[in-house]
C-alpha cells in the first residue's frame, strides 16, 4: 500500500501504538514534513476518528477513546498478527475457543482481497501448541504465499541454498515451521522459519504429493520425537517411583502415571534415545525401582558410569 492511504493507515497504526505523539516524532517517522503530518490528522477527524491536538513547546496529538470510534483499520504486519493470535485463541478451545473462530473469520471477510489470500495459510496452519513467534512477517507471508501457490520455494537455510516444496505451515511451542519435500535431500523435512530466508522469484508450480500418513501434523510431530513416520516415541518405558502420583503428574509431560500406594507410582515416558530417556526421569528426584525394558537398564548403568567418572575426576 503506498501514497496518501497507505500513509494515512500508518499514521493511524502509530498513533493507536502510544497515548501521545509530539509531532515532530510522527513527521520523522513517517518521513514526512509538520504540514504533511496535520493534512493527515485532518483527514482522519473527517473520517471521524477523534484525534485531539496537545499543546506545549512539543506539541503533538494523541487519538481519543470513544464509543463512538470508528472500525480500526490495521496495516499488514497487524493483520498477520491478528490472524495468528485468533488462529491461537481458536486451536485452544475452552471458553474463547468459539468466540475467536467466529472473530478470525470474520477478520478474513472484511480484509482486502490483497491481503486475504496471503494471510489465507496461516489461518489453516495447525497450531500444536500456543505461544509467541518471533518470526519475521515477511518471511511468514512468503512462505505462506508459496505454500497456497504450491510453487517451489528456494530458500537460504541457516546459509545452505535449498529448493523445495513447502506443503504445509505448523506452529509449535511459540516457532513457526514449514513442513516441505526437499527436493536437494529427496525426503521430507521441517524448517524452522525464523532459520529461512526465502529467495525471489519463487519456482515454478508442482503437484502436492501425499503426506506419509495423511495428516500434516502428526507427521511433523512424529519428526521433532524422532521417529520416521509414525507420532510416538521411539524409545518407551516403565519405571515406578517412589513418590506419590500427585507430585510427580504435573511433570510428566505426555507421559502416563499410575498411582500404586500413598507414596510410589508407576510413570511410562518417551524419548528420542534411551539415554535421553533415563535423564528424563531423573528428573522427578526420587528412588526408581522395577525399570524396563533392558535398554533402559543399561541407559541407567551408562548414565551412572557417565557421573562416577566425574565425581573421581575432582
């Protein structure tokens, strides 16, 4: 968006940002002269935002609160925001789950077609759990415009050029990722956003190919637990601790814990590796008895190996 609207909308994003502006500060931001900053509040109040004047040696203006305000407008960056936090708000269900499925689509409608389709992607992404992003907007924008194109993406990636073909947007635990078929590795791959940077002009159109499995999601989460293709843990098992099922349920992440006694329970965990595993339990500070499987054992008999040879290093 460029010339006096697109100025217009910026100086509406600003002045909605902060109580107060001295004018100067708006000119300097929106590199424009004194003159050019008052035409445009004058613009607004026709358009019947409440803009109010400060006086003193630097003056500026300050935007009004009012019932009768009218609809905010929001710039791109805004509404990729927008679009995400709904998104958020409506993967997390409860009592505002509904409320902001209703919201996002109805901030779809009213957004200009522009717009609309780029931000399109994002509001499918699946969203496996909620939290912030740090990813560059233009860079989500990219990926999701070649994502809903289906066109090759050439992309740096943490300073390796790779070509591929992004299929599907996954937000977890607060990072953007992009689940594509790489077609330099000749495989699937997830790429952390916030680790790319999308090269222009994009590839040229290709066919989708099937997801192993069938669903996006669970793939990708099957890849950050290191297994191939199916979402589960490759490495699994059982131990029973002695502490109560009570103190040790709130830290056993997508584990299961079964209460045995007043003060023991049986705890079953996954990891990526079997010493990854035996860490993991140690964790929860207490005796472990009845381990199993036997790679477990053996993980355990590493790990105390690993830290005798430390304690009768000093």
């Amino acid at each position: 968006m460029s010339g006096t609207s697109g100025r217009l909308l910026s100086l509406l994003s600003l002045l909605q940002a902060r109580r107060d502006w001295p004018g100067r500060l708006l000119a300097e931001r929106l590199e424009v002269s004194a003159r050019t900053v008052r035409r445009d509040v004058d613009r607004l109040r026709e358009l019947g935002y409440p803009i109010q004047a400060t006086r003193g040696p630097d003056g500026g203006y300050r935007l009004e609160a009012g019932a009768d305000l009218p609809p905010l407008l929001f710039d791109d960056d805004q509404a990729v925001a927008l679009t995400v936090a709904l998104r958020s708000a409506a993967a997390a269900g409860g009592g505002v789950g509904e409320g902001a499925a209703r919201a996002l689509a109805t901030v779809r409608q009213v957004l200009p077609g522009r717009l609309r389709h780029r931000v399109e992607a994002l509001s499918r992404a699946d969203f496996v759990a909620r939290s912030g992003s740090d990813v560059d907007t233009g860079v989500l924008l990219a990926v999701g415009d070649a994502v809903r194109a289906r066109e090759v993406l050439r992309v740096d990636h943490r300073g390796e050029p790779r070509r591929v073909e992004p299929h599907h947007l996954l937000h977890r635990d607060g990072r953007w990722y992009l689940l594509a078929f790489d077609l330099d590795r000749d495989d699937w791959r997830t790429f952390r956003l916030d680790r790319m940077r999308p090269k222009v002009p994009t590839g040229p159109r290709f066919t989708p190919r099937a997801v192993p499995g069938g669903d996006p999601a669970a793939f990708a989460e099957a890849r950050f637990k290191g297994s191939a293709v199916q979402n589960a843990w490759p490495c699994t098992g059982r131990v029973v601790l002695r502490r109560p099922a009570a103190e040790v349920a709130g830290f056993a992440g997508d584990g299961t814990v079964e209460p045995l006694d007043a003060g023991r329970c049986r705890v079953q965990l996954g990891s990526w590796s079997w010493i990854a595993l035996a860490a993991a339990i140690g964790r929860f500070d207490a005796e472990v008895e009845d381990v199993s499987p036997a790679p477990l054992r053996a993980a355990f008999a590493t790990l105390a190996e690993r830290y005798a040879a430390v304690t009768a290093a000093r």
